[in-house]
C-alpha cells in the first residue's frame, strides 16, 4: 500500500498518521484486513492516556481476529468498529457491532473526561430497546467504557409517520464536560420533541444535553419554515458555553445570511 503495509487483497482499507506540532510525520499506519472493505471516518484522543480512537464501518472485517467473518457465523451488514491506539501507533481492539444486515454509521467520536468513549450517528434499526425492527433514519448516541464495554444506546427521531413522509434523524457532533454530560447537535426532518409534529423548517438542526447516564435533560429544535439547516459540529468552553456551526439556505435576515446559495452560521447557546 502507499504506507508501508501490504495492502494487496483489501478491498479497501484506512490509515491513521501522527504529526508532531512542526508537521513532522512520527509514524504512519494502515488499517487493512485481507479481503474485508474498512471504512475510518472518525478519530479522538485521551490526552490523560495518551490513545487515540479511530472509529469508521467495515464489511466482512472481523478487527477481534483480524480476519474476515464467515459468513454463517458473521455479520454481513456494515459493522461499526472502533479501534485504540497507543501514542506509538501500536493497534488494540476495542468494540464492534455485528448487525448482520443493518449498519450504523459513526459520524462523530470522542472520550469524555473518565476515559469513556462516545460514538454518535445515526441507524435505521431499533437498538436502544433491541428489538433490532426496522425504523426511520434515527440518531444514535453509544457509550464504551474504557474497557470497550457498551454502557448504554440511545436513539432520537421519529421511528414511524402517521403520514407516510419520510424521515431522518442523524447526530453530527458531540461535545462531553468535566462532570460526563454529553451534548450533541444533528439534524432532523422531523420533530424530535414531539414525533407526531411537523418539523419547524425542510430540515432543522437540534441540540440535546444528555447525562452521564444517559438521561435526557434537555433537547432544543431550532429551524424556520422554507429553510433548510445543514449541521456541522459542537463545542464547548470553560464557560460551559456552547457553539454550534452549519450551513443555512436561509435567504431571510434571521441569521443574517448575507447571499449565495449556503451560508456559514455560528450559534452560541448560554
């Protein structure tokens, strides 16, 4: 492969590179399995321990072997995987999902202060109450311990519509404070407050503050009718402050959109 690693017979693979603060390259290493398809597309760090989460889906990669999955035994949907590294690049299992058919796709990541790590995306299939059903597109928000153990799912969205509309309910970001609250910002063409409302624009964004055990504290839907919210992510400062950025096609005053067809915005809550 390009990075030292004998990639022949993956059907795709990923790599992780570290830098030093001058740009320098330290190391540089290859996320492969023989004949599996592996997907990286998120990565955090533990600065107290010094590792470093890479989390993405694969098909037919089995990360606790190392080999690909037999089929009858296996899962044969798109997993999700997360992986641990050392500071030296060295790779250790850390959890996957086995699902068979369905996926669910990690588009955020990150450890909060306890060394818990914490994935959010979104699925169409019922995993808080694992009954594995089909639904809508919902948001999911999983919690590892350290040790790769899952603590708990949660899932927000509309799982059906009395008027056969279809939706979907995706987190983008997660951001985590000094006391293991999580919040996380998406987006949604529903209403995630009350299912059987109308959304307040085409797609709004939301915000929600979890606990550390996983209970809702607060969930903020924010939108306008004929306007579409695109999210990005979600921060926070020593302030307990938090921001939220996106795109917007907005062509009102409420964000002050300045022109062109998508606008850059910059929400702080308090």
């Amino acid at each position: 492969g390009p990075f030292g690693d004998n990639a022949d017979g993956n059907l795709g693979g990923g790599y992780i590179i570290k830098f030093d603060t001058n740009g320098n390259q330290i190391w540089v290493k290859q996320i492969s399995i023989v004949g599996a398809s592996i997907y990286p597309k998120n990565v955090a760090v533990d600065e107290d321990l010094r590792q470093i989460y890479v989390a993405g889906t694969s098909k037919n990669a089995n990360f606790r072997t190392n080999k690909t999955f037999n089929y009858s035994n296996g899962a044969g949907g798109d997993d999700l995987f997360i992986l641990r590294f050392d500071e030296n690049g060295n790779q250790e299992f850390f959890t996957q999902t086995n699902l068979y058919r369905d996926s669910i796709t990690p588009n955020s990541l990150t450890v909060d202060s306890f060394g818990n790590v914490l994935v959010g995306g979104s699925s169409i299939i019922d995993l808080e109450f694992g009954t594995y059903e089909r639904t809508y597109l919902r948001g999911v928000l999983i919690k590892y311990d350290l040790n790769g153990d899952e603590r708990w799912i949660r899932q927000l969205g509309p799982r059906e519509d009395a008027q056969f509309i279809q939706r979907s309910t995706t987190i983008t970001g997660i951001a985590t404070d000094e006391n293991g609250n999580i919040f996380t910002t998406g987006s949604t063409n529903g209403n995630i407050i009350n299912e059987h409302s109308e959304p307040l624009g085409n797609q709004d964004i939301f915000l929600t503050k979890y606990n550390y055990l996983g209970q809702i504290e607060w969930i903020r839907q924010i939108g306008r009718l004929g306007e579409t919210l695109y999210p990005g992510k979600i921060g926070i400062d020593f302030n307990r402050n938090l921001y939220t950025t996106g795109l917007t096609d907005d062509n009102g005053k409420k964000y002050q959109v300045i022109g062109g067809d998508l606008d850059l915005f910059l929400i702080k809550f308090r």
